[in-house]
C-alpha cells in the first residue's frame, strides 16, 4: 500500500542534516526501547552525509545503543575496498569509525576486489540479497515483498538521497533496475553518473521498510522533488516509486523545495 509523502521544509541543508540526525535518534532509541535492536539504511551523497556528520556531533548520540544497530545500504559503487568513491568509505569517515557499533550487524555491500569481483556486479546483488535473506525472521518470509524475491529485514529508516534526474539510490529514470519487480537486489550497468557499475536495492526492498526518508537540499534538486511529488511515474521519476510501509517523510531544504506545488508545501515547516 503506498503511503502518502509527508513534508518537511527546513530553512537550509545544515539545519535540515542537523533536525534529519535528531529525528534519527530518536527513532533508533524508541525502535530499541521497544524491540532491543533498530535497523537502518543508510544512504551516500552530500546530503546523506551531511546526515551522518551531523549524527556524530549531535550531543543526544550517546543515547543510541550503537552495539544493537544494524546498518546496511541501499545502494554502492563497485569499486575496490577503502575507495573514497564507496558509500561505505565515505559513511566510516563521516561517523562509522567514532561509534562503538558491532561489526557483525554493519552490512556493506561487497566491493569489486572481494570475492564477489569476478562474478562482477551482478554476484554481489546476489550476495548482498543472500545476506538480507539470512537476517530477516519468519515474519519476513509471508509479507508480500517477500514472495517473489526472497525476504528482506523490515527496516526501521530507509533514507535515500534524491538525485537531479530523480534517482534514489542506484534506479536510475528507464533503466532496467528501476523496472524490477522481483529481486531485491540488482547490478546496475551503465548508469549514467560515473561510476557506471554498481550495487543497488529495488523498490520491493525499499518499500519493505517502516519508514522511508528521502533527503533532497539544493536547488540542483528542486525539479526532481516537484517531478516526484506530483504525480510522475516510478519509471520514468524513481523518487516517486520510494515509499515506506507506514510512512513516506521528504526532507528537504527550503531551495530544494522552491518549485513544489504550494498545495503540497507544508504551510508549518521550520
């Protein structure tokens, strides 16, 4: 079922990174106060980034059990370990490497010197998909995004940067990954903003998630948004197909949201 977008306006991208981390935390906190462990994806680019700096300075950090925190990604070049161009690399940079997280529930997706290399990008989806199968619980195994393509976990938070074309994580408008209905996981070649090869979750994985956040702030991002927001077609706009379970937010600053429908721009936004 999809969940109608929630908005919320922020006058520029430092306060939105800075209200985006704060509104992590809590969510994190409250899915271990009630369950024991919370589960995140994390997503790269300047504003998910920005979201993880501005997590590792945010004073109410340490309220975060970050021992009972499974992370995983929605989307990676393929590209060899400690590459700076990796999602990951740049994630342990910006607050990986500060925490005190467990490795065993800090899920990377495979890069192209593991051992997933010679079967290219395409063995690492499968990998990755086998791993997000192996962490979900029976419960996973009867929803509806489990039926085709293998289960996945119910994530807590889904975030997703929104790309100037409209991309979230590596679905790129008319391409083949966008179009995918049954696998969770997909390489992706030929994407057009280098590097061509990658790693990606589909829109059955992402939509398996409680919450997806989408995280746009620029004026370079203001057409995606208004394209998404207003009725596109997932194929041809992938924002527009990203929704979570029970909630879909939009955070956005205040340039990315300069070309939105005033009946669609939250009227209380900070």
């Amino acid at each position: 079922m999809t969940t109608a977008p929630q908005l919320v306006v922020h006058r520029d991208k430092e306060l939105m990174a800075q209200a985006a981390a704060a509104r992590l935390i809590t969510k994190i906190v409250d899915a271990q106060a009630a369950r024991g462990y919370a589960s995140v994806v994390l997503t790269g680019g300047r504003n998910g980034n920005g979201l993880l700096a501005a997590l590792s300075s945010a004073p109410a950090r340490d309220a975060v059990d970050w021992s009972r925190l499974d992370l995983w990604w929605g989307d990676e070049r393929f590209l060899p370990e400690g590459d700076p161009e990796r999602n990951y690399t740049q994630a342990r940079a910006a607050l990986l490497d500060s925490v005190p997280l467990d490795p065993a529930r800090v899920h990377p997706m495979p890069a192209s010197d593991g051992p997933y290399g010679v079967g290219g990008a395409d063995a690492a989806a499968e990998a990755y998909a086998a791993e997000l199968a192996a962490a979900a619980g029976p419960e996973h195994y009867r929803s509806a995004a489990a039926a085709a393509g293998g289960p996945v976990p119910t994530f807590d938070v889904l975030m997703l940067g929104v790309g100037p074309d409209t991309h979230v994580a590596s679905l790129f408008p008319e391409l083949p990954a966008v179009r995918e209905t049954e696998r969770m996981v997909v390489g992706v070649h030929g994407a057009p903003k280098p590097p061509p090869t990658r790693v990606s979750l589909t829109l059955p994985a992402i939509r398996s998630a409680r919450e997806v956040w989408l995280l746009a702030a620029g004026e370079d991002k203001a057409k995606a948004a208004a394209i998404a927001l207003s009725g596109a077609g997932e194929v041809q706009a992938p924002a527009a197909g990203a929704y979570g379970r029970s909630r879909t937010l939009w955070l956005l600053d205040a340039a990315a949201a300069s070309q939105l429908p005033r009946d669609l721009y939250p009227p209380a936004s900070p």
